[in-house]
C-alpha cells in the first residue's frame, strides 16, 4: 500500500473510533513519509487523551 492509501485507512479506522487499528496504519504510512504524523497521528493523540480525561473525571488540556 502507498503512503496515502495507509493515511486513508488509518483516517477511516479513526472516524470509525479503531484506534489502535488507526494507529498501527499511520505509523506504517509514517515510514513512507513523516508528514503523516502531523495530519494523522497528533488528532488522534488528542482524541485520546481528552476520552483518558473525561474517563478520569479530570478536565482535559487544551491543543497549544
């Protein structure tokens, strides 16, 4: 699979809330091209770590 193809998995593994799967698609397109860490992986880091907040009762941080 190409880089872009792996992003779009990983972007409907993300909208469909598999992110572990999400996870795995864009470290393998981010072999292919380190772009690919800004526009997939950070977005899904911040989903997880406000569902880890609100899990925990706790606010989350906001995107700086």
């Amino acid at each position: 699979m190409s880089k872009e193809e792996l992003y779009n998995v990983g972007m409907e593994l993300f909208t469909e809330e598999k992110f572990d799967e999400a996870i795995l698609a864009f470290q393998r397109a981010l072999e292919e091209d380190a772009a690919v860490l800004r526009h997939g992986l950070v977005p899904l880091q911040q989903v997880l770590e406000r569902r880890a907040a609100r899990l925990a009762g706790r606010p989350a941080a906001l995107p700086g």
